[in-house]
C-alpha cells in the first residue's frame, strides 16, 4: 500500500500493554530536556502524599479522642438503663433476670441514686449511686479506676462511702474522714420538717479522668442508700452490653418483654448530643483536609499542562499515524493518575505507620524536650490517642484517587485538541 494512502493504525506492543498505557508510562520516565517536568511531577506525588498522610493521622486522632472518650463515659454510665414507672423498680430481681437473658447483655446491676448535699471541711453538691460491689464490675469499669480503697468496702450498714476524686478535693477530705450527706427527704419533728442526714466515712476515692463524674459522683451501698432515702427497692437496673452500638434494638427488645411498667433508655439518650457534635466535627475535619489535598492536586495539573506543552510534536505525529483523540487523552490521563497513585501509596503508608506509632512518638517528643503536650493539669486526656480505622482510610483513598483523576481531565483534553500541522509547523 503506498505512503499516504491510510492513515497507520497504531497497536499494542508485544507486551500486552495498550498503546495508551505504554506510552503514558514511557513520559513518566524523565529525559536530558524534560528534567523540570520530572521535578514537578514528584513535587506534586510529594505533596499528595504528604496531604494524604495529613488527613490519615487528623482521623486517627480524633477517631482516638472519641474512642477515649466513650470508653471512660460509658465506664461510669450503664449503656442501657431500666427504671420503674414510679421511685423504685417493681419485681426488680426479674427485671434483672428478664434482662441478664436478652442477647447481647454482659451484666446487669440494680442501683439507686439520688440528688444530695455533702458537708465536710467545704459544702459541694454530688450524686450520691447506691450500688452492690458484687454487682458493679459488671456494668462498669470503676473497680478498675480506683486511686485508693475498694468497692468491697460498701457493705450493708458499713455507712462508707467512695468518692470522685476531685469531690474528695472540693470537699477537703481523704480516705478515713467523716462526710455528712443531707438527701431532699424529710422527717418531722416537734421542730418541723428536716431534711435526712447521715454520716459516712470515706473509704475509697475513684479517678475516671472525666470532670462531670470525678467532681459530682458518689458512691454508697445499695442498701445504705434505700434506707437513707426511704425507699423499698432501686430506682433503676443498669446493663452492660457486648456492644454499646446495638443499644437501641436491646432496648426496644426490652420493653416488650418487660411491659409498660418499666421505662428503657440508652446511653445515646443521654450523651446523643455529645458524641453527635464529635461525630460532626469530624466530618467538617474531613473536608477542610480534603481541601488540602485538593491544593496538593493543583500541582499535578501544572505539571500535566507543561507536559502537553512539551509533547505537542510527539503528539502531532501520533495524530498523523492515526492516533485518535480518545487516545491522545488516555496517554496523559495515565501519567497524572500514575503520580496520584504513587503519592496515596507513600501517604497511606506514612499515614498509617505514623497512626499506629503517634502515641510513643509524642512521648518521645515529651521526653526530649521536657516538656508535655496534653498537660495532665489541664486535660483530663493527658496522652495523645491514635486509633487507625481502615473504613476512614479507604476514603481518604477515593477522595484523593477522584481528585487525581478530574485534574488530569482537563490537561488531557487540551493535548486531545491539538492540531498535527500547527504543532508541526516549526519543527
């Protein structure tokens, strides 16, 4: 067939590469008189990267905070709560036994508790928990945070009680000394209605790290507080489940089978707010980081419109031997998403390694400078929580990878425009 005749169509090589994949691969590849190009491009897998690991390490820490703070909320609250329609739990020991047999239910404990007044060397207002110690490791993890004394103290008639540590600060008070607690339950006398009072000695003091329990918890036998406040029964049972997040369908599980006699709440009833507002300041976390990547991406068009710039005779004779547009575009589409690739990968690995690692790099940070970064004076987090999720990091991947793929979209499609004679004019 003579020169000219039909335009050359273009093949695979041997490789089993399409042409578009080969030829994409090969400009990766930097040359004496595209050095800068090739410095750009790893300026721009430089910078993805570095934003990649940026957003990785941000969603582990705030997944850990988070997590840090649910572990020691939920240790002092019970995920599922059964109170009684009026002061005091009906038929409680088979509310127990109804809830102790409903799936996913580790424990369950029967409390009372109750506004009161605490006088010692300074007044404090507190919650004041009646609890049976036998019971209460299985709904929560104070046992496990005790700074002195034991819950095995609170026995029947013992007239003990264990305080939160910074209670027992405000109050004035330590192990072994006398606390007076004031319930709004009166007695008549011949001098009028007066309040209930009684005394305890302190016999152990708790530090759960945060304010809200630390500064206005305490607790008592479960016994000792029915006959303080005049009760027959508790006020309430407390569960503990194998997952805090099936606490709603446990819940709902519950009040069928317990009836209408029995109110049901969750921990999401009461701290919704709270971990809603993490929840949220995550995700606004999320795309602000993302912006940063979007930046990070903005190099990478850089460098692809200098490419095309560079490439317009190699592209000319690609059209010449019949290369299509599609085609010319699906070459420099290659490149620009090679370089988002190669930058996820560095950044997932540093990300991840740095995740996993924060907590004993920041102590080491701490240790050579002397000086802490969460004080323990002010924060009651005092080290820094890391917990890598994958489920967070397959979408910083997605982002970066959509964003690697829409910047190369626009340089592709000007390399597709060009026109072979233009291009070659002056060659």
């Amino acid at each position: 067939m003579p020169f000219g005749t039909a335009p050359l169509k273009l093949r695979s090589t041997g490789m089993f590469r399409p042409l578009e994949l080969f030829i994409g691969l090969r400009y990766t590849r930097a040359k004496r008189r595209n050095q800068f190009i090739s410095f750009i491009s790893t300026v721009s897998i430089v910078c993805i990267a570095i934003s990649v690991t940026a957003l990785i390490t941000v969603m582990s820490v705030m997944n850990g905070f988070d997590s840090e703070l649910r572990t020691r909320i939920l240790g002092a609250i019970a995920h599922v709560t059964v109170s009684g329609i009026g002061e005091t739990v009906q038929d409680w020991p088979r509310a127990v036994k109804v809830a102790e047999g409903t799936g996913h239910v580790l424990g369950a404990a029967p409390y009372v508790e109750t506004q009161a007044f605490l006088q010692a060397r300074r007044p404090s207002g507190a919650v004041i928990r009646g609890i049976v110690p036998s019971l209460e490791p299985k709904v929560s993890d104070i046992d496990k945070h005790m700074v002195s004394g034991k819950l095995t103290d609170l026995t029947d008639r013992s007239w003990k009680i264990v305080l939160g540590r910074e209670l027992a600060l405000t109050l004035g008070v330590d192990v072994g000394d006398k606390v007076t607690v004031v319930v709004p339950q009166f007695t008549a006398t011949p001098m009028g209605a007066v309040p209930k009072l009684r005394s305890f000695t302190v016999s152990g003091v708790f530090e759960l790290g945060m304010q809200e329990y630390d500064a206005n918890l305490a607790l008592v036998s479960m016994e000792d507080a029915q006959r303080l406040n005049g009760l027959d029964g508790p006020t309430g049972i407390r569960l503990k489940l194998d997952d805090m997040r099936l606490a709603f369908p446990v819940a709902r599980t519950l009040v069928n089978q317990l009836g209408q006699a029995y109110r049901v709440e969750t921990w999401m009833d009461t701290h919704s707010n709270f971990f809603s507002a993490i929840e949220m300041e995550k995700r606004v976390m999320f795309i602000i980081l993302s912006l940063i990547i979007l930046v990070a991406v903005i190099n990478l068009i850089s460098m692809l419109m200098m490419l095309v710039t560079d490439k317009q005779a190699d592209i000319a004779i690609l059209r010449t031997l019949g290369s299509t547009p599609r085609s010319i575009m699906g070459m420099f589409m290659v490149q620009g998403v090679l370089v988002g690739i190669v930058g996820i990968a560095f950044g997932v690995l540093l990300g991840a390694v740095l995740s996993i690692n924060l907590p004993v790099i920041v102590k080491g940070i701490e240790h050579v400078t002397g000086k802490s970064f969460l004080s323990p004076d002010v924060y009651y987090i005092s080290e820094l929580p890391s917990q890598l999720m994958w489920s967070d990091v397959g979408w910083v991947v997605v982002v970066t990878f959509l964003f690697a793929l829409l910047a190369t979209l626009y340089p592709a499609w000007r390399a597709s425009r060009t026109q072979p004679a233009q291009a070659l004019r002056y060659e």
